[in-house]
C-alpha cells in the first residue's frame, strides 16, 4: 500500500471514530469545549503573562530508536571512508513558543515566535565516539488567527501563517543544510479530532548557494497532520508528498502516545519516507523508536 492511501485510510480512521459518537445538542460553551480548542485556549491564556514558554510541537525523547537503512554518505562527504552509523539510535525532540504580541493584527491576529529541534543522536556507536549525526533546528514567527469557518463538517478554528528556517548548523562544510520558507496552517477540528493543512512555498536560492537542491521533489509542498485525542491517548498521521505520478516522492509519520506516570506518557513513532532530518533531506529512510514524551499535540 502506498504511504499515500496508508495515511489517508488512517486519517479517515480517525475522523470516522470522532464521528461516530453519539451527538447529542450541545451549548456554545460545550461547542468550543474540544480538544484543539483546549489546546489553543491553553497557548492564548499565556498572553497575560507575555514571557511565559510554552510547548509547542510535542517534546519527547526515544532512547531507542532503530534505523532500516542509515546513509553512511554523509561519513564519506567529511572524509571518514570506513565509519559507518548504527542501526540503533536516540531521537529527542524539544519544541517550545513565545507570545510576543497579543490581537497584533487587525485586533485578531497573535504574533508568536516558536521553535523546534530535532536531534539524531549516534549513541550506540563507540567506533565514532557516540556522536550526534545531525541536528536540525527550525526557529519560526508565525501569526495566530482566530476563526469560524464550516469546512466539509469540520470546524476551521484557526489559521497561522509564517516564516521558518531549518538548518543543521553546519555552516561551511559539505553536509550543510538549510533553507527557508512561508507557510499557512489551516487548523481543523470536530470533537476530539484535529486536521492540520499546511502548504508551503520556499523562498528561491541562487543555484550556487542552494545547499538543498530540489528538496520539494522529496518533501513536497506542505504536510497534512490528523490527531485524534481517545481518553488519555493520541493517536496521530502526518502526511507529506510531491504529487507528482512519475518520482512520486514524501514521508509518513505515525504517533501513538499513552499514560506512564502522572504527566509522563509513553511514546511509540513510526516513519518512512524522506526529509525526516535534513542531511538525509534526499535518501529515504525507515524508523521505529519508543520512549517518553513531556508534551502532546493535543
């Protein structure tokens, strides 16, 4: 089965579950009493409190992590032609956001700064003295909108749109990545289910300073996201793909996260696909890992 149709059977999964519960009338309180809605009203309370962090994408870590197919390329472009990376791997993730200026536009519109880091740690590898193989970070400002907009049966609660850059910090050297982008985030919800849709277009480089060429041939042109919120469990399925029918290219993400201790929740990811970080931006690759997470979508 294509990652195309696996996701979108997951999505519909999902949407179909929130929808087969029984509705019954609901007050305008009880309306905006969703799980995006609690997510979203959770971020606008800080905005009394202006330098206060909050999460933004989930924060977790996975101690173990197991690679299918690593790319030893990268150990050959810095010169190593005998190291080769571990299957096994960590992966944490640390996601936060400030409010910097609350109804910023038209007495709507929130101005935020957020950011995320990704990093791909070779712990396991005592042959390359347990190094990070890649660490991306992404610091974006985005604006914040509130809305109430029906769109085929669900909700469209709010829109950001953005600027982001991710790079790998490796300024100057032949694995260096990074690029820029403008982005709208269309942000959907019925009950306890959320859809994310999120175009992107790259702001262009000169061929010579390009050091991602053709990334949107393998992440596409934005990414669709489906969360679903079961009692205390989340279950999620990102979405990204360059439509294209001949070098079809994009990645599938699947989260499942469950209660451990008190505000700790286990957590179990599955990837395949490409650009799951960006030395790799252009070889595919399959990932399974399981750990803790501090911070949940929803």
């Amino acid at each position: 089965m294509r990652p195309l149709w696996t996701v979108g059977v997951v999505l519909a999964f999902l949407l179909c579950a929130d929808l087969s519960a029984e509705a019954a009338p609901e007050s305008a309180d009880a309306e905006n009493d969703t799980a995006l809605g609690r997510r979203l009203s959770g971020v606008a309370a800080q905005a009394d409190s202006p330098w206060i962090i909050t999460p933004y994408r989930p924060n977790y870590i996975l101690p173990l992590t197991y690679s299918f197919d690593p790319n030893d390329e990268p150990l050959r472009e810095m010169g190593n032609e005998e190291g080769e990376f571990k299957n096994l791997e960590v992966k944490f993730q640390i996601s936060f956001m400030l409010s910097v200026w609350e109804d910023a536009l038209w007495k709507n519109g929130d101005l935020n700064l957020g950011y995320t880091q990704v990093s791909f740690w070779n712990a396991y590898n005592s042959d390359l003295s347990e190094l990070f193989r890649d660490t991306n970070y992404e610091p974006e400002l985005f604006a914040l909108f509130d809305t109430d907009l029906d769109v085929v049966g669900l909700r469209n609660r709010a829109i950001s749109v953005g600027a982001v850059h991710q790079s790998n910090g490796r300024g100057g050297e032949a694995i260096s990545r990074s690029w820029n982008r403008l982005y709208v985030n269309f942000m959907l919800e019925r009950g306890n289910f959320a859809l994310s849709v999120k175009p992107w277009w790259r702001l262009p480089e000169d061929d010579e300073d390009d050091e991602n060429p053709n990334i949107e041939r393998y992440l596409g042109y934005g990414e669709i996201r489906g969360v679903y919120k079961y009692g205390v469990q989340v279950f999620s399925a990102m979405l990204r793909n360059n439509l294209k029918t001949s070098g079809n290219k994009g990645a599938i993400e699947l989260g499942w996260s469950f209660p451990l201790h008190r505000r700790l929740k286990g957590y179990l990811q599955y990837f395949n696909g490409y650009g799951e970080c960006l030395l790799d931006y252009d070889q595919r690759n399959q990932r399974v890992g399981v750990g803790v997470l501090l911070s949940d979508w929803l």
